[in-house]
C-alpha cells in the first residue's frame, strides 16, 4: 500500500492486494526463490506490508529492505510495527541484493527509464531477479491515476523494452488482473463522458465485509492463476496490470 493511501484508523486490506501478494510469491516460489535465504529490496514498499507477508515464507535468514522515500525517522516503520527480518530505510541502500521487486512502483518515478538502469547496474547482483508490475495500458489513464501521481500506464511491449534496455533477459511474463480491464476501461469512458478532475488519493481499504472480501479475493486469486498459466504457454493475454519476472546475466 503506498504510504498516501494509509487509512488513519484500522482497516481490512484490499482483496486486491492480498491477490497480488499471492501471485508475487507464487512466482518466486514457482522460481525456486523461496528454497534458499536471499537479500530482497522491494522498492517503493509503501506500508512493508507486503515484505511482512514474503519474510515469514521464504527462507530461514531472508532479509527485506524496505526503501521508501516517503519513510521519515517517525513512521519508519509505517504503523510502529517491527517484523524480523525486514528493515525500513529512507534512502537507497548500498550493496547488492538477489530479489528486486518493483511493484506498481515505476508509474510515479518521472525518470523511469534510469531509474531502472541504475538499479539494475548497481543494486543487482550477476544472476539475481528483478520481479516487476505496472498499470498497463495508457488509453486507461485516468483522473484515479492523475490523483495518486502517476506519470503513465504502460503498454507491455514498451515496458519489456525498457527492462531489456536496462541489461535484463525476461523470464516469463504477462497480464495480470484480467477482469479488471472491461470494469476499468468502462469506468474510464464514464469518467471522460462526465470530464471528471483529478483527485487526492482515498485511503486504500476494503469497506464491505469480511464475505465479500474472501469472495472477490478467492476471484482475483482464480484469475491470477490463469496468468501464470497464459504466461507458461507464451500467451500475452491482456490483464489490468502488466509483470514479468527477470533476470540479470552473469
């Protein structure tokens, strides 16, 4: 959750988020990147919990840097709440790590181009994997994303250049969040038909029971798993969001 979406009183989290938390571990699992420690940095962690969840399923000895520049001496950690294993640091952290994860993170750097490259050449060991989401497809652009600053969607094959420029060999990759693209896209039409503005972000909660909840999550983790399945038959369905798992050369 990015650090602007934070209700201020406790809340239930988003189904959606707790879906891509499935589908991140289940690619890294299915990757055999949870069988031994490793030195992750998820940047742009936002509130770390999603490196709260990944630390206590991978293995023994895993650390996760959380790096976020929105992090300050009082909320660092977000919440207060310490968890073994992760680290909060407000400024990019030195040394070389074996998991890179950048989820939905590119969309609100302006640079995103040296962005990518430089953390690719400084903070990658040889051999190590760069997990990656994005918003996909800029014709979805909306006043939602103006609200949060975004600076763009992506097209997928913009994105997958972008990430080879940057020195990395793409895995495996493609659409994630496939019955969100016609609820989006309609909702975006309407938008433009009523000329809606911009808006601050809303806190990032789920507002209807615990049922609902389990329901629209157990649909979302369905439709994740048809991801990895289009992804393993070198299928590019189109999806809401855009992944891929990557690899840096030795």
């Amino acid at each position: 959750m990015d650090l602007s979406e934070i209700p201020s009183h406790p809340f239930r989290r988003h189904p959606w988020e707790e879906a891509r938390f499935g589908f991140v571990y289940r690619a890294l699992r299915a990757a055999g990147l949870d069988a031994a420690p490793a030195r992750i940095l998820d940047a742009g962690a936002g509130d770390g919990w999603f490196a709260a969840q990944l630390v206590r399923r991978m293995a023994p000895g895993t650390e996760i840097v959380c790096w976020d520049p929105g992090y300050t001496t009082r909320a660092c950690p977000p919440g207060g709440g310490e968890t073994a294993g992760v680290r909060f640091v407000a400024a990019r952290p030195d040394g070389q790590f074996d998991i890179l994860l950048l989820l939905d993170v590119l969309e609100h750097v302006e640079d995103d181009r040296s962005f990518v490259r430089s953390l690719v050449a400084e903070s990658l060991r040889p051999g190590a994997t760069l997990l990656i989401t994005v918003p996909a497809w800029p014709w979805l652009f909306s006043p939602h994303d103006a609200g949060l600053k975004h600076f763009r969607r992506y097209r997928p094959g913009d994105c997958a250049r972008m990430l080879e420029a940057a020195g990395l060999e793409i895995v495996e990759s493609g659409g994630l969040f496939h019955a969100g693209l016609p609820v989006r896209a309609a909702a975006t039409l309407f938008g433009r038909v009523r000329r809606a503005e911009a808006t601050g972000p809303e806190p990032f909660r789920w507002r209807h029971g615990a049922l609902a909840g389990r329901l629209v999550s157990d649909a979302l983790t369905v439709d994740n798993r048809m991801s990895a399945w289009f992804s393993r038959l070198g299928l590019e369905v189109p999806g809401l969001s855009w992944w891929a798992r990557c690899r840096k050369p030795s």
